[in-house]
C-alpha cells in the first residue's frame, strides 16, 4: 500500500511550466516593439492535484517601457510554436504592484490557458501563484426521494416521546401550584 | 431609488407576466409561411372523396408541406421538414384519397389530407427519393382504396419501390444495377415505366425506358430513344403527364430550336420546331394528369420579351402527335396552368393583365377576365401556377388560380381578382437588424453643439435663427392636431409606414430589415402588425452573386449586406430600399472615442483571438485556445447596448450587493465529443483573462447548447445525455450572476473607484479582476435551441429570459425572478429573502402557460430571436425569424408608463366635460351661499 503511494507520489508532484513575455507589435503608432519574440519570464512548478504551485525563477521584463507598451504573457505550444496568453500594459511589471500568475489547468492537470493580474504590494512578495483547476458545473440540487417501508408507510417516523418529555410542564405547574397553594395554606 | 423598489414591488406581486387577451393579435403578428411552392407539386384537391369544397396542397421549395384554404389563404395545416434533406420535395394524390404521399431526402410519409396528421412514413436508408406517384389504375381498374404509390429512388441504391397505400409497406423493389441516373417514373394503367439516363463512357447521354410490371415489379421491356447528341443534362429533358394515358417525354436542343416529343411505351419520336423570330429561353410542357382525361397537351414558349404556345394532340391509336392550334404571342411574361373536368383539359393563361380559358380542343376563348392589380403585385409577373375552372355549357363562368409571383408573393386570382397573397418570399429568413433611421435628433444636437464653439453674442444668433427656421413646420404641425389627437382617441390613423416611425410617440414602430437565404431583402413595421413596408431581390444588384447565407449590419439610414460569394457589399437604403453607392456612405468608424483602440475579437483557426484595433494589425494580442480535444461551438458577447440601472442589488436588510459589471465579457461554449463534456468559459474580452469556467459532464453534445449574457448574469442551457448514469437526466439551465464581491455592501478591491482597466495594474488589495460568481442549474422540460434577453430603454425594468422551444413551436420568456440564483435551497426563504421576492429552490422549473409569448401561433423552425428597446421604458420589442416570422412586445414589469387598451380615453373626456359643466352650474349656487352666509352672520 505504501509502496504503491511512493511510486504514485513522483506522478502527481512536478508539473513545470514556463511563462513567456512578448510584446504586441508597433501599430501604426511610432511605439517600438522592445521584445519581438517571447522570452521566458517566469518559471513554475505545480501540483495540479493539489493545485499548489511555486515559483521557480522570474525574470522581470527590461526595456524603456511606457505605460502604453501592452506586452503579451503566454504559455506556448512547444510542438506547434503557437502561443495562448493574455495582455496587460507595460505597467504592471513595475515594483509597486504584487503580480498574481493564474495559471488554468483542465482535468487531467494540464495547463490551458495564463492569467496575470496585478494588486497593491504590501510586505509579501512580488509574485504570487495561483492554480485554478476548472470547476464542475453546478448540478440541479434534487428533492429527496420518499422511501416507504414494507407496509408502503414512511420508515423512519419521528420516535414518540417519553411521558416526562411531553407533560413536564403540566407536572412543573402543579408542582408551582402546590408550592404556592401550601404556602397560602399556612397563613 | 423608490422607483426602483416599486417595480421590485410590482415584480414580486405577480412574477409572471403574461399576454393580456386583449393584446394578443393586436400587439403580435405571426407570418405562418412555407416557402415558395414548387410547380410540380401543387394542386387544387378535395381533402376526402364526398368533401364539397377542395383546399391547394404544396409542398414548398425548402420541403415545407403546406395546406391553405383557396378562400382566404389561411393555413389549414402544414407540415415542416426537420432536416434539409437532399433531392427533391415531392408531393403527391390520388384522386378520391383521404391521404396525400410526400417523400423529402429518404423520407417518404402519408398525411391525412384533411388535417396533417401523419398516417404512415417509411425511410430507405441510403438513399433518397428523386420521383414519386401514385398508382391510379391496375389493370384498368381504379382502386377505391387506398391507392399505392411508386418510389423512384436515386442517390447509391436506385430503383423503383411499390410502396401500399395503408401501411406504407413495400409491396416489390425493382433494383437497377445498370448504373444509370434515375430520372422519372410515370403509370399507365398497364404498365410503370422508369426513364433513366443513360451515360456511356462515350457519346452523349441517352434515354433509357424500361417498362415494369405493376404487380410483380418485374422487368417487361427496355428501350433506348435514340437521341442523338442532343441531350447534353438534365436540365434539357422536359417531363409531362405522368399517370395519364399518354404519358410524354420530350427534350430540346441548346438552343431551345427543336423540341422532340416522345410518348413513353412506343419508339416513335415526334420532331416539331418551336417559333422562329425571338429566340426561346424556355419551353415548358403543360399535361394534364388524370388518368382518363384527353390526351392532349399544350407546349409553352418563353422569350425575352414575350410567350407562346402550341397545343397538341396525340392520337393514342396511331401513336402520333399532330399540333391542334396556336395561341397568339403576348408581349410580357405569362404562364400556363392545366386543369381537367371528367374528361375535357383546359389551359388558362395568366399574365399580369389578365386570365384567359381556352379548351384543348379548339382556340376559342371560353373566359376571359382582367385582372385588378394590387400594389402586393405590383411589377411582378406570373411564374408558375395551377386553376380550377367551372365550365358551364361551353364558357367558363369561373376560374381560380394560385399563381406564384416573380417577387415571391403566392396568391390566388379569383375571376381576375386578387383573393389573397402570401408572403411567401418572406420565409427562411438567414439574418434580421433592426433598422436604425437617421435620427433628426443627432443633427440637432450637432447644431446644439456647434454653438458652444461661438461666442456668447454669435451663439445667440444661431439659436434665433435655428427658432425661426423651426417656425416653418409649425403651420404644418398645427394642421396635423387635429388628426393626430382623433386617430389617437378612435383608433388608427392613415400616415405611411415610415411617417408612422417618424410620429411614433411609443416607440413601437420600428423597422425590422431581414434578409433571405436566396438574398431577398425585405422591410417589416414591428408596430403595425409586420406590415412590409418595401422588398427587393438582392440578386437584381449583383446577377451573378448566388446568395448562400447574407448577413447584415445596420447603420443609421442603411444597412450593409454581406456574402460569402459576394465581393465587398451592398448599402441598402433603410426607407426606401434603394441602392445606395459606398461613395455616398460617410463611413462611420466604430464607438472608439479619440485617443482610444478598440479591441476586437474573432474565431480564428478554432481559437478566440483578440485584435488591436482591427485594420492595423493583424496579428493577435490575447488568445484562447480550448483544452486539448475541445472544439468551441459558439461565443456570446454581451449586447454593445445594455444599459444597467442600478449598480447593485439590495437586498432585504438594505445591503448592497454590488454588480460585477464588465461591459467586455465573452462566454464561450466548448464540446469535446469523446467524453461528452461541454463547458462555458467567461473572458474579459480586452485583455483576454479567463475569468470564470464550469464544466459539464454526460452531455449529449449533439444537441443544440444556447447561451446568453447580459448585465451581471449569463445563463445556458444543455442536454443530459440520455445514456449517462447520472442521478436526473433531461435538460438543464444554469444561470449564473456575477458580484463584485461575496460580502454585501463591498465593492471588492476596486472599491468605488470610477474607472478599472483589464489592462493597466491596479493598486487594490487583492485580485481586482474576478467576479464572484453564484450558479444555480435546473431542469427545464424542453429543450432550448435559442436564448437572448429583452432590451428596454434604460434598463430599470426587470429582464426576461426569451427562450426558443423548438419541440413545443414557441416561445417562452421566463422571469428573472424565476431563474434567481440566489434562491434559498432546501429551506423556506426567510423574511428577509423573500421581501427580495426570492422563493424557495425547486429543482425543476415548469414553463408557466402565461409565460409563452406566442399563444395560440404555432412558430415553426424559428432560427434567431432580437430584442430592441421601444420608446417607453416598460416595453421591450421581440422578433423572430427563421422559417416563420413573429414579432411581438413584452413588458416584463408590466406597462407601468402606458395606458392600456381598456382605458376608455372617451368616457374619460366625457366625464372631464360632466365635471366642467357641473362646476358651471354649482359655482353661481356656491358663490350665492357664500355672499348670503357672509351677510346673515
């Protein structure tokens, strides 16, 4: 039993995947393309089946950016060379922000799709790593089946009440009335 | 804010709206069409052997099989077919049956003829059906029976089937191995014969007969009609009168010179010459098809600038045929139709001017009628059409002919007067935009906007001016009170379509541009019951273009039609229907403001990509690519108009849950058919984040998965494969809505911050971009093919889902209320929730009868539906199309700033003028009483 977990255990860890960064090429616009192909940006390791992941090595992109600059962060196809990614503004890789890697894995742990987002950096560190596995649609949530007994009646009938249970305030009002009845019996 | 709470008021008091008795017919319409009927297959029939009257059977060009009352026009039943099925659509009767015979693709059924249902149907697998009849006589003798009918099939098995008019069963297969094109089947009361063209590997095709028994099915005789090399296609063999006596066969040359005429079952072939002078364009035969009528036919000549035609006689003895008469040439189109009584053949003929009666035997004219034109008709020519004509002693008294039209309207002349017409043009509509007219209003604000540029004195100027040049249509505005406040207190005034637009105070009236799989283009007035207010063929514009699917794109004043086999595109004028050249288009860029790019997105190579600004680059910034395996089938975006009220949903304690409202979401549906999964994926469609997914397991991914989304809340719709071990199967509709944040009265880590971009880096603690999403399923007990939300103004009033039944024929609008998903499951909802107007969760959401917006019309094979706002806040226009056309409002609130139809504006006047009068006469009465208490105290 254990033996088969340690052979299990190296299949269900050590998931690596590579973050590329390019950016979107010059428009009509004046605006230079600082980075024409990709280049890795972000190394990653995760565990789809827990979905925990870390972070292996970053490399922030250099260049004069402005702000306008949108540059494109993508994971690619090593076999077709084609790439799947999202685009955020030049901006975002500056110091002030947390960057969050998404990183969207199917349901055999393989990875489809990046996302980045990016928040105010407090003390914790620049880059943070999120898996997200896809969720299971909602199902409609079913009454409960009536189950009948042999006799065709409802099996599990509320079980009865003791005596004491169900007349212990009739017998606490006459203990009362007893108590106060003798009390005045006194006088 | 208490606006708001009333109509959350109003909402939860009835949930339900429904379609008043009243408003229905009057605030919907319905075109029940069938397509154009194909020539072959229609004809006047008594629906039962001792019926009085008789109905016009067709079976339409998209295999529709239609019954319509020769009175009215109005549909007795008909009968859509649910798949395109290859071959022709056939459409056959015996004389004296109850039942009618239609074979579409492997098809072959039996209707009841009286009221469409279905008596028997047979398919044969692999193949389809290219001919069928009905098998009149055995032997000579008429079978009082039911008759059987005669299958030619075609398409990988040919041969010839007998199939009993009871059951359908088939009685013998005649199998042709010889690899020959099946071409026709014809009966004589003797003998079947099967016309087939036969191809050798040399030399032109040839004509092949080979006669069949009737009884056994068994090969009697085969001959080859020497042809020559005159038949080069099909298209060149012309085909009359099976089942009677003399059935023929004739074909012609490429040049339409010489007609050769043979009569099936003897080798004789007759030449004859059509008309010198004009060269012909078309001949058509025209036979009648009664077994025991005069074997006499008459042949049409079509030429450019007009028609003539010939009649023959054969002589069924000698097995010759002799030229009886000619009818004069007539300047114009015209067409023929044949009909019998007992034994005698009459052909009218039809032109736009008029009907003509004339024996088979001799020319002289029985009746003739002009006919009165209507604007319906207007400009178009008869195409094709089949009579009935009442013969009285050697004159015709009546006659009546459905008569296809050039431009798509069937109707039916009635001694020279248009009974009715069909819209038939109108049908399988592939694409529709409401039609956006050039607003006076946007030029006024251009003026408004202009002065703000001047100075103070200058400005002032221009306004006076701009007041006097107004003056000008004061007069004209005086004038029109008077009619305008009658036509509004008695009912319906006489304006034109597009002044009806233009004067439309409500709001209704909006013009709904649709075009047709064969590039019809057509105008329609939503309010004022579909009205078609123009139409034209797209074909007239661009001859050599054959329409596939068009689509459309509206502008202000026009719209913009679209081809795959179309080069660039046509502007259509939105009014007028005219042409207009892309030189006289200021072309309009898109909603970007200066400063901005837009970005677009579009399916590429199976992929959703993302596009900066369309024109300048080509290559993508964002793109989504399914997981391995899965196949994106569709992806929705949220309307480019969606006005949202209110950024947030109170809630019964007076918290706020705010709206996760992102004008860029895409929801993309995807299919893998090996593990039967579908699966939605939400994405910000600017940067191209993935925002929110679900997958659905045991999915029958055959079937048809819609999806809508709109303001905060998308919802879909899917099959539970019917194999699958899931606990419930069936269909089911997932709503989800989108929440800034889980915690009410937290806007997330936007906070209140006016702008957000996907783009930039935001500066909010946490995760900005994720919506939190809540999702409920249920079970809906019919399969949705179609989903899209009601539009109103400013979006105060509450949504309803439009949902597209296509097992049931309609369509239903579900309240957001219904479909909550925040509806407390498993208990009752607490006070709080339920002053929200939440109910408690059942599993399964049951389509109310009051929610269905098509009453009693029965919506046949509707493809798409459009919402648009109207004028008025309450009110949301619909329209679908597809096969049919239905349009109608709904007012999901109720119409709360709308007068009913039951408030009586007269009595209102008249009690205005009681009150008025009375005060008249109790003032002098009061004032007396005042001055006389004043001086007795």
């Amino acid at each position: 039993m254990l033996l088969s977990k340690l052979l299990l255990l190296p299949v269900a860890v050590a998931s690596s995947l590579t973050v590329y960064v390019h950016s979107v090429p010059a428009a009509a616009s004046s605006k230079a393309a600082p980075i024409p192909s990709p280049i890795p940006l972000a190394q990653i390791d995760y565990d789809a089946a827990t979905s925990a992941g870390s972070l292996t090595s970053y490399t922030p992109p250099t260049g004069a950016f402005t702000p306008e600059h949108l540059l494109r962060i993508c994971l690619t196809d090593s076999k077709s060379g084609s790439w799947r990614g999202v685009v955020t503004s030049a901006a975002s890789f500056g110091e002030q922000y947390t960057k969050k890697f998404t990183i969207h894995v199917d349901d055999k742990g393989e990875p489809y799709h990046v996302g980045f987002g990016t928040s105010a950096r407090d003390a914790g560190d620049e880059i943070m790593i999120e898996i997200v596995k896809r969720g299971a649609g909602p199902k409609p949530v079913l009454n409960k089946p009536i189950v009948l007994n042999a006799e065709g009646k409802l099996d599990d009938k509320e079980p009865e009440k003791t005596f004491l249970q169900k007349y212990w305030w009739a017998i606490g009002l006459f203990v009362l009335v007893q108590f106060v009845a003798g009390g005045s019996g006194d006088k | 804010m208490r606006f708001d709470a009333a109509l959350a008021l109003a909402a939860c008091l009835a949930p339900a709206a429904a379609v008043f008795e009243d408003d229905a017919h009057h605030i919907d319409f319905h075109y029940a069409l069938l397509g154009l009927p194909k020539h072959d297959a229609t004809f006047f029939q008594k629906p039962f052997a001792g019926s009085k009257a008789s109905l016009l059977y067709t079976i339409s060009q998209n295999q529709t099989i239609g019954v319509v009352n020769p009175k009215d026009g109005a549909l007795v039943w008909r009968q859509a077919s649910s798949h395109d099925g290859a071959g022709p659509g056939l459409l056959r009767s015996g004389e004296g049956q109850d039942t009618v015979v239609s074979a579409a693709g492997d098809r072959i059924s039996a209707w009841s003829a009286s009221d469409g249902r279905l008596v028997w149907e047979t398919r044969v697998a692999g193949a389809t059906v290219e001919d069928l009849e009905i098998l009149e006589q055995e032997d000579g003798i008429t079978d009082t029976e039911a008759k059987d009918a005669i299958v030619l099939l075609g398409n990988g098995k040919p041969g010839v089937k007998r199939l009993d008019g009871k059951t359908g069963r088939t009685k013998w297969t005649f199998e042709d191995a010889s690899g020959d094109t099946p071409f026709q089947v014809s009966t004589s009361p003797t003998t079947i014969y099967y016309i087939s063209l036969h191809t050798p590997m040399i030399g032109a095709s040839k004509l092949r007969v080979t006669s069949l028994s009737p009884i056994t099915g068994k090969k009697l005789d085969q001959y080859t009609l020497s042809s020559d090399s005159d038949i080069q296609s099909r298209e060149h063999i012309l085909f009359a009168g099976a089942n009677t006596a003399a059935p023929l066969i004739a074909w012609t040359d490429v040049a339409n010179k010489v007609l050769k005429i043979n009569i099936i079952g003897t080798k004789g072939v007759s030449t004859f010459h059509a008309p010198s002078g004009e060269p012909v364009e078309r001949i058509i035969l025209h036979a009648p098809d009664r077994v025991n009528s005069l074997a006499h036919f008459l042949v049409e000549y079509q030429t450019a600038v007009g028609h003539s035609a010939d009649v023959y006689h054969v002589d069924l003895k000698k097995s010759t045929i002799s030229k009886a008469y000619s009818l004069p040439a007539l300047k114009g189109k015209g067409t023929f139709t044949t009909s019998t009584s007992d034994a005698n053949v009459y052909f009218t003929r039809v032109t736009a001017e008029e009907v003509t009666v004339v024996s088979s035997v001799s020319h002289g004219v029985l009746g003739r009628w002009p006919v009165r034109g209507t604007p319906a008709l207007a400009g178009a020519y008869p195409v094709h059409g089949t009579s009935e004509v009442v013969v009285k002693a050697d004159s015709a008294t009546a006659v009546r002919s459905a008569i296809l039209f050039s431009n798509g309207q069937w109707s039916l002349i009635r001694n020279g007067e248009i009974a009715w017409t069909r819209p038939e043009f109108l049908s399988r509509v592939v694409s529709a935009v409401w039609a956006e007219l050039p607003e006076e209003e946007e030029a006024l604000a251009h003026k408004l906007e202009a002065e703000g540029d001047r100075n103070l004195v200058s400005a002032y100027i221009h306004r006076v001016e701009r007041h006097i040049r107004d003056l000008e249509h004061f007069p004209a505005w005086l004038q029109n009170i008077p009619n305008r406040v009658l036509g509004n207190v008695i009912g319906k005034s006489e304006e034109s379509a597009i002044e009806e637009i233009h004067h439309d105070t409500f709001g209704f009236h909006k013009l709904v541009i649709v075009v047709t799989e064969r590039g019809r283009l057509a105008a329609l007035d939503v309010g004022s019951k579909g009205k078609v207010v123009w139409h034209i063929d797209l074909n007239q514009f661009s001859p050599k273009t054959t329409f596939h699917s068009p689509s459309m794109r509206a502008f202000a004043g026009y719209v913009e039609v679209k081809d795959a086999s179309l080069e660039g595109s046509i502007y259509i004028n939105s009014t007028t229907g005219g042409l207009i050249s892309s030189q006289d288009i200021e072309v309009r860029s898109n909603v970007a403001a200066e400063g901005q790019s837009l970005i677009s997105f579009d399916l590429v190579d199976g992929d959703l990509e993302g596009f900066l600004d369309t024109k300048s680059s080509p290559e993508a910034i964002w793109t989504f690519e399914p997981p391995k395996g899965e196949r994106i089938i569709s992806y929705t975006a949220r309307p480019v108009k969606d006005p949202v009220a209110s950024i947030g949903k109170v809630l019964g304690d007076r918290r706020v849950l705010y709206k996760y409202l992102n004008p860029n979401l895409v929801l993309v549906t995807t299919v893998v058919e090996s593990s039967r999964t579908a699966s939605v994926y939400l994405l910000d469609s600017a940067s191209g984040q993935l925002l929110h997914t679900s997958s659905h397991r045991d999915v029958d991914v055959s079937r048809p998965i819609s999806s809508t989304i709109s303001e905060n809340w998308f919802s879909y719709s899917f099959t539970i494969d019917s194999k699958s071990a899931t606990s419930s199967r069936g269909y089911q509709l997932v709503v989800a809505e989108m929440y800034e944040s889980p915690l009410p009265d937290d806007r997330g880590p936007l906070g209140a911050s006016p702008n957000a971009s996907t783009l930039q880096p935001s500066e909010g603690n946490g995760d900005a971009a994720k919506p939190h999403v809540l999702l409920q399923t249920w079970h809906i007990p019919e399969e949705i093919s179609h989903m899209t939300v009601t539009q109103t103004r400013q979006g105060i009033t509450s949504r309803e889902l439009l949902v597209t039944l296509p097992a049931s024929n309609s369509i239903v609008g579900i309240p957001r209320q219904a479909i909550d998903p925040r509806r407390p499951i498993g208990r009752d909802p607490t006070a709080q929730e339920q002053s929200e107007g939440l109910t408690k969760y059942t599993p399964m959401i049951l389509f109310d009868p009051k929610w269905h917006l098509n009453h009693k019309y029965e919506l046949i094979g509707v493809k798409n539906v459009i919402t648009s706002e109207s004028g008025i806040e309450s009110t949301s226009l619909v329209f679908a199309y597809g096969l049919d056309i239905f349009g109608t409002r709904v007012a999901p609130s109720f119409a709360f700033d709308i007068l009913g139809k039951g408030f009586n504006k007269v009595q209102m006047l008249l009690t205005v003028v009681a009150l008025f009068v009375s005060v008249l006469f109790v003032a002098p009465l009061v004032q007396r009483k005042q001055i006389n208490s004043l001086w007795t105290t």
